[in-house]
C-alpha cells in the first residue's frame, strides 16, 4: 500500500498525518496505517481532529509527539 501523509517535515525526517475523525472506530481504522509506517520506519506524528481545540493544545501535543520520536531514537 502506498501512504500518503499530509505533512513531511525533512528537517526532521517526520511525517505527520492529520485523522480527521477521532472516535473509537475510526482510530481502530487508523491503526492500520499507523502499523504501515512503523514497520517502513517511518516516523509519524498523528493528529487528531480533538487535538486541534486550540492552537495551545495543538502546539502542545505536536511538541510532545516530536519529543518521543527523538527519545526513542
């Protein structure tokens, strides 16, 4: 399957994708694509439509997002 992410950021080397939807079910269906990236090695950064009530909250939870992706590597 090919991915198609909504964001690249090469300074980083990370993709980011925007989940609009951000109930159950959905994220259940977006764990497929999140298991694509992850065994490609990808690093991904996902956002969803509830992380965006504020510009606060959404700097926020992108930072700590990021911030896991470097402790990790």
């Amino acid at each position: 399957k090919v991915l198609t992410p909504d964001f690249y950021l090469p300074e980083y080397d990370v993709y980011v994708e925007y989940l609009g939807r951000s109930d159950f079910e959905s994220r259940k269906e977006y764990s497929h694509k999140r298991d694509l990236y992850k065994k490609e090695g990808i690093h991904l950064i996902e956002l969803y439509s509830d992380n965006l009530k504020s510009v606060n909250q959404l700097d926020w939870k992108f930072n700590e997002r990021l911030r896991k992706i470097f402790k990790n590597d």
